[in-house]
C-alpha cells in the first residue's frame, strides 16, 4: 500500500485518496456525506487542509473526534 503521507503524495493523488476513501465510504455517497453519523456537510470540505497539504488526515481525524473523546 503506498504512503498516504502529504510528503508522498501530489494533490491529485490526495483528491483522489479522499474521493475514494472517505467520501461515500459507506456505499451511499449522500450529497452532504461528512463521513457519516449523519450530520451533514461535505467531507472535501472537513478534508480540504490534506487536499491542500497543510494537514496530515490523522491530524484532521484526531481534531475532529477530539470533543467526542474523554
């Protein structure tokens, strides 16, 4: 399995990891998917800062279960 790592990957390729990955990961792809529980919003949007290169997925996956964590 190659590196998901932004070091080791080009934009496109990070789409493309979200897009395939995350988004719809359930089979359903719903229009405002935020990865589920049903909360709404769109997961390129949650993602966008690893799109962009600014945040590793763990970071953002970590920031995001942070308040649900005790």
């Amino acid at each position: 399995m190659k590196s998901i790592l932004i070091k080791d990957t080009t934009r496109e390729e990070r789409e493309e990891i979200v897009r395939k990955a995350l988004w719809g990961s359930c089979g359903a792809e719903c229009e405002f998917c935020s990865g589920c529980d049903n909360r709404g919003g769109r997961i390129e949007t949650l993602y966008q800062p690893y799109i962009d290169g600014k945040k590793e997925i763990a970071e953002i996956n970590e920031e995001y279960s942070a308040p649900f964590v005790k």
